[in-house]
C-alpha cells in the first residue's frame, strides 16, 4: 500500500457515507511538487481554481470504512462522529485496484485505506 503524506482535507466523508457517491471519501489538496509526485504514482489528480489560485486535488473513495488514526498509528483515532475538518493535515494510505465493466474500458482507481490525522 501507498502512503500520500502531509496533505490537507478540503472534504471529508470518513465517518458516514457520502450521500452522492455513497462511499467513503476524503479529498485534499496538494501543493504543486505533492501533485507532480503524486501523478508520478499514478494517482488522478485535477486542477481547479480557486480564488485565483490553480489548486491540485485528489480524491479516495471506498466502499469500506477507512481506519483514522493519529500521531501513534497504532491506536484508532475518535473523531466523535464528526468530519475531517477544512484544512486539517493528513496523510493517507491507500491501494490502487483494476477494474473492468462489460461493454465499458477498464481502468485503475485508488481506493481510500487510512488516514492519519497529522
């Protein structure tokens, strides 16, 4: 598994499932050399401006419950039933998966693991 560190949360959905994508999922931002290394390891990152900013982003979806854990990844971190907060610092692990659908193309996605509140 891979490991994504020191990014920051612009949205979180670890504790409940997101209502749209009815998954789990967290997306951050990165800075410009985190998007570059992280494209580099294949992970799909998008650009978006924001505030006339060009911003990097990644999202991590999954089916399961992703384990939080804090600075001692040993023990599970409570979140107390909220959210990842905006802007909070994180690393996350996660794998890559291939998948294929009939009568579509095959791909590759990288599904949400951990993460660890920093």
């Amino acid at each position: 598994m891979a490991v994504l560190k020191e990014v920051k949360v612009l949205f979180s959905n670890v504790v409940n499932v997101d209502d749209f994508s009815a998954k789990y999922q967290v997306v951050v931002s990165l800075t410009e050399d985190q998007a570059a290394d992280a494209e580099a390891a294949g992970l799909k990152v998008k650009t978006k401006e924001y505030d006339g900013k060009t911003q990097y982003q990644v999202t991590f979806k999954s089916k399961f419950r992703p384990r939080i854990v804090g600075a001692n990844p040993s023990k599970d971190y409570d979140l107390g039933g909220a959210e990842l907060g905006r802007g909070s610092q994180v690393s996350i692990q996660y794998k890559f998966r291939e998948w294929s659908a009939p009568g579509k193309k095959a791909g590759t996605s990288h599904d949400l693991v951990a993460v660890q509140v920093l």
